[in-house]
C-alpha cells in the first residue's frame, strides 16, 4: 500500500475463484480490475501536475490531505482513499473458513474491549450494514493498541483521524450487488469468513511503523 506514484494496480493476492462461495469470480473482477485501476489510474492523473507530491507515500498523501494544494484535494481524497481502501480490503481476505476468528494479540484486545468476538463481530457488521449509501465499516486502532469500529462514507478513510485501519467492510454496491443484490446484511455476515485475521494480526502487532 506504500507504492508511490505512478501508482500500481495491486495484484489480486488470490485467484479470482478464491472467496467463492461468498464472493463470486465475477464480482472480484470488475471490483479489483475495473474500479480499482480506475481508482488507479484517476489518482496518477491527479498527480502527473504536482512534482512536489509524487515521492510522497500514498498513506502521507491522505493524512496530510489537508495540507496538499486545494485543486487536488478532493481528487486525493476520493481516488487516493479508493486505492488505499480497496488494497486493504483486497489484502484483508483469503479463502473461506467456516470457524474463522482471530487470535494472538489481537483477539485478546478485542475479548477485553468487545467482552467476546461475537460481541465484536455484530458491532462491526452492524455499523457496516447501516453506513448510509456507498462506505466502509472498519475496525481501527490507535498507536497504544486501543481498538475502535467506525464507519466512513465513500472513499473516505479513517487514517485522518490518526489511527490506522485494520479491518475495512466495503459496503459499496460494487463489492456484492452482482450475488446479493440488496442484501447488504448477507454479504456483510459471509464477510467474516474471508476475513484474513493472520495478516490483520500483523497489521495490528506492527502498528508502530505505521505511526512513525
């Protein structure tokens, strides 16, 4: 995620199949190799007039936002956060499991926070299913550890509010219309089968590089 620009396309860390059943092959392909290289390629054309922002990292990009030169800002804002989303998004899953919790460090933070992960679970999900429109429910944390579930319209990130994001539910239509149609509740529920705990456990044991 701290690639420069020009900006890449992520590659998809799975097949396209993966995720089945709960995210059909199709919708990865238009979600990852559609809208995410137009979020991509539309950030780089942000760029390619400002010199003085194209060594700059594209977390320090989004934390900054509000330092950039106003004419990019909001290009920034949408284009920059839907590349930065949609790679933690991307990253943050792997094939399904039916008993898929996390553990370790993290698990243990969100046992004394949430009283269990079920507790956690129908926290995040609920936040997610109730974002109003296109958005994200995320799980965050601060630079001490402390967890927190909040959610962020669009392609806004929490990353503004100096923590760091963990967990990101994309609920725009894009990530499950084409198997769910508007059962937002039923994709976001299947969505912690596919959660990558292993690698959001990483996240959250590295945390310090993130705050540096």
């Amino acid at each position: 995620m701290e690639n420069k620009y020009p900006f890449e396309l992520m590659p998809l860390p799975y097949e396209y199949e993966a995720l089945e059943p709960y995210i059909d092959a199709e919708t990865l392909h238009y979600h990852h190799d559609k809208h995410l290289k137009t979020y991509v390629d539309n950030l780089n054309n942000a760029l390619k007039d400002y010199p003085e922002l194209q060594n700059a990292s594209l977390t320090t990009l989004l934390v900054n936002i509000e330092e950039l030169p106003p004419a990019v800002q909001n290009a920034v804002r949408n284009n920059g956060g839907g590349v930065f989303n949609h790679n933690l998004y991307f990253s943050a899953m792997r094939s399904p499991r039916e008993d898929n919790k996390p553990t370790g460090t993290l698990a243990e933070r969100i046992n004394k926070q949430f009283g269990s992960f079920e507790g956690f679970k129908n926290e995040l999900a609920a936040k997610s299913i109730g974002q109003f429109g296109s958005g994200y429910g995320w799980l965050v944390t601060d630079k001490d550890g402390n967890l927190d579930i909040v959610s962020s319209p669009n392609q806004n990130t929490p990353i503004g509010m100096y923590v760091m994001p963990l967990v990101p539910i994309d609920v725009w239509e894009h990530a499950y219309y084409l198997k769910y149609k508007n059962l937002r509740k039923d994709y976001v529920e299947n969505w912690f089968k596919l959660a990558n705990w292993d690698y959001i456990e990483e996240l959250y044991k590295n945390r310090e590089n993130f705050f540096k």
